[in-house]
C-alpha cells in the first residue's frame, strides 16, 4: 500500500491518563503517514456520537480499527453495552461481527496482576499487538505499522518451478544423495561418526556405480558400442557430482578422516572392468564406461583436495600401496596410483565418424565437456598435469591427456610457483616425497639430467607439448622468501 492509510480507533474512555496514552499513539500513527479518526478529533458539535463508531467501523474509507484492550475496555465489551449510551467508543460483539474481521487490530494496553492481556471473549482468538510493555513497545509498534500499511516484515515468496529432475523419464534414486545433502548436519551433530559417514557413502557410490553396467552381447559395431558408452557416460553425470560434492564438503570440513576407506575404495574399482554377472561371452568394450569412471574419479579427487589444498590427503593417495582386486585375480604386491590410469580408445573411432573431426584426444574432450559447476577447467588440467608430474619423477606413467585445453592465460601453477616460499614449500613438500629443500632441488636437476628429449611428450598432432616441470619451478630459488 502506498496511498495514505486510514484508520479508526475504539477505545474505553477509562481515565484521563489512558486517554492520553491512546491520543499519543495516534499522533504518533499521524506523525508516520496515517490518517486516524477519533472521537477526540473528528467527532464535532451536531454529529450523531450513537452512530458514529458504527458508522466508522463500516465505512469502506475505514481500512483498519484498531481497538485499544485494557480492562474497562473488556468489561464492558462483555457486557454487551459497548456503542449504547455515553461511551460510544466500545465495539460490541454484534458490531464485530457484522464486519469483516480482517479489519480489526486488537492493541493491549493494559494487563492483570498475572501478566495476562485483558481480552474479550469475542477477541481471544485473534493474534493482538501488546503495546502495554515500555521494553518491547518500539518492535511492536513497527509491526502494527506493517499492518497497517500491508508491508510484513516476513513475506511469501514467488512460487518457483518444480525442479525438471521430477519429471524426468528416470529420476535420480542414488542413495548417496541423501547422504551429500544430509552431511553438514550430521558432522554438526556427531562430528565423530565422519568415518563411518565416510564409509557409507563410498560403499553406497561404489553399489550405485555397478548399477551402470552395459550388456550389449553380439554387437560388434563400433558405433553402436561408442554410442551406448558416450550415453552410459552421462547418465552417470548425477552420480558423479554427489561425488564432487561430498568429497567438497568432506575437505571443508576440516575433520580429521581415515585415508585407507578412501585406498580400499579405490583398490576395488577396478572389479567393475569385469563383467558382474553369470554372462558366458562380452567384449572387453562393454566395460569401457567404467575404466572411463575410474580415471575421471582419481583425477577429480586430486583436483578437488587441491583446490581446497588437502596436500596431506594428495600425498597419500600418490604414494600408498593399492591391492587392487579383480574379478579374476587379486593383485598380492601393492601397485601405485598409475593402474588407476585408463584410456577408452572405442572414442576415438566414435568421435570421428560421429562429428567428422579429429580430437587429440576424445576421452579427454568428453572430460572438459563434463565440468562441474564447482571446478574450472584450470582446475582439472591442473590436477591431470600435477599427476603426471608426480608420476614422471616417481618412475610412473600418466599421461595427462587433458593438457591441450590449459587455457593460454593461465600463467599461474599456484602449487609451483609458490615453491620460492618456505612456508609453501613446507605446506606441499610431502607431495614430492622429500623432507628438504636440497632434496627437491636434487630431485628436480636429476630428472632435468636424465630428460634427453623434454619435447617428447605431447599429442604427435600438436605443437603443444607437456612443459616438463624442472621449466615450470626455478629450482635455485625453491624456498627462498618467506
């Protein structure tokens, strides 16, 4: 409402000092835009004073009356004698209800020994505005000026759409949903429990992602294959982000885990390489889907825990032992993250007959293509590239088959550039598996030595190739500030 409001006031003529009080809020109701009748004020020599209060309180130009509760008020009220004789100020339960009672603001000026507002019988249901208590007064009157001039302080919002996932043709039913929303609470509460949180989302993940599974027994037609697996792939999308997420918010929290929940999860994913079934016959490419989970899943973790710089938990998971199990043999020596690596060549053939257009790499476009809303591409060829780095100067294989979509003006490795600091240098050392500066700088120069061709490792069809990281980090200057 914009238009000047306009109001009546009933009250009991009970004493002077009241009268005074009801005048005050009236001014002060005039004095912040509203116009207010009273007998005091408009009531005049000739007027019918049996008729005016009725005549107020059903008048269309009235928007509101606000009747003023104390204790005469009430009596009187209950006698059913308001509007009758010399006080014509007191609205009787039969005036009430002949009027819509969206129109009457009930005000306690007044209450008992106990505390207890003085309310009619015909009021009590309604919600009132207590205006008696000196303490409150000023948040109280601030809400019968909303009132009044139809301004809550709190009001509904607009009614949005319905989330699009509700009418998909197959709604999303992952169990670990529930787990990724649930999370902050739960670790609020039972701070405790985060392992065995943990846990039930990596084993609910782990029964959702089996569910993936793709049988496509006498096809031999790439295209159908690359096709099933490119759609398989994006199904998952939803099943992934709960993975993001959770993992986000796992590091966020700043609670202390058990990092061999995280090992053994990763040690069983390569199961899902093999058929899950009692099938007699398939073809290693029915498998593809998930030796394209498996990768993006590594890669992902170590961009996330970077970009929330968990560089304790990336040490980990570059340097623990995995006993990796498989359907058909349980690897008996610990093996590194590089078995982690896949590749999907089925892509490649599916990618060019598809779009008529030859990528570096399929797999790796697929990848960018995927991006969360929570991570950069920076984000994710940095991570890919920091697992290669880690892997060529550990005598391992990753082949970082993101690196052609570093973006040009990413001139910043945050995680080595920062290396001319001590205090970075402390933060990130374990990641390079050394506990000195020297040592760093000798492991650093020796693969610099050892590197006959550091143009070697690149797409065969690009310039680009993969900067080896004894060019990105100025070794002689390693912890050199503070």
């Amino acid at each position: 409402m914009t238009e000047t409001p306009k109001i009546f006031i009933s009250y009991s003529w009970t004493t002077p000092k009241h009268e005074d009080w009801v005048i005050n809020l009236a001014e002060r109701l005039v004095s912040d835009g509203v116009d207010v009748v009273i007998d005091k004020w408009n009531l005049k020599e000739g007027h019918d004073k049996f008729n005016f209060m009725e005549t107020m309180v059903k008048s269309e130009d009235i928007q509101k009356v606000l009747i003023i509760l104390d204790k005469k008020y009430s009596e009187k009220a209950e006698q059913r004698t308001g509007g009758v004789g010399t006080e014509t100020q007191i609205i009787s339960p039969k005036i009430y209800g002949d009027v819509s009672q969206e129109k009457f603001i009930p005000i306690v000026a007044e209450k008992d020994e106990n505390g207890d507002a003085y309310v009619p019988t015909f009021l009590e249901s309604r919600i009132y505005i207590d205006l008696s208590d000196e303490d409150n007064f000023e948040q109280n009157y601030e809400t019968l000026l909303r009132n009044v001039y139809q301004r809550p302080a709190y009001s509904k919002p607009k009614i949005g759409k319905a989330p699009s996932y509700l009418f998909e043709e197959t709604p999303m039913t992952h169990k670990t949903s529930s787990i990724v929303r649930s999370f902050d609470n739960q670790i609020s509460k039972s701070p405790k429990r985060i392992n065995s949180i943990l846990r039930e989302f990596l084993d609910d993940f782990f029964d959702d992602l089996k569910g993936y599974s793709i049988n496509l027994a006498g096809t031999r037609d790439v295209m159908v294959f690359g096709k099933a697996i490119h759609d398989n792939i994006n199904s998952y999308t939803p099943l992934r982000n709960d993975y993001i997420n959770f993992l986000d918010k796992l590091f966020k929290s700043e609670l202390d885990f058990d990092i061999d929940i995280f090992i053994k999860f990763f040690e069983k994913l390569p199961i899902l390489k093999d058929p899950q079934d009692n099938r007699s016959s398939w073809s290693p490419s029915e498998f593809d889907n998930f030796r394209f989970f498996i990768h993006e899943l590594f890669l992902y973790t170590v961009a996330v825990a970077l970009k929330n710089e968990k560089y304790k938990f990336v040490e980990e998971i570059f340097y623990s032992g995995y006993f990796f199990q498989g359907k058909y043999d349980y690897k008996k020596e610990a093996q590194r993250f590089e078995e982690l690596y896949n590749y999907v060549e089925i892509f490649d053939q599916f990618y060019k007959q598809t779009y008529s257009k030859d990528y570096f790499s399929p797999m790796a476009d697929l990848i960018i293509k995927r991006l969360p809303e929570s991570l950069t591409l920076d984000d994710i060829v940095n991570a890919d590239l920091v697992i290669h780095y880690i892997a060529s100067l550990e005598n391992l294989r990753w082949f970082p088959i993101t690196y052609v979509y570093r973006t040009r003006d990413n001139g910043k490795f945050e995680i080595f550039n920062r290396l001319v600091s001590v205090r970075h240098f402390e933060k990130v050392k374990n990641i390079f598996n050394v506990n000195t500066v020297k040592e760093l700088q000798d492991k650093l120069l020796a693969a610099q030595e050892a590197d006959k061709n550091p143009d070697r490792i690149g797409y065969s069809h690009s310039f680009d190739r993969v900067i080896p990281i004894y060019k990105l980090i100025e070794i002689e200057k390693i912890g050199t500030i503070r």
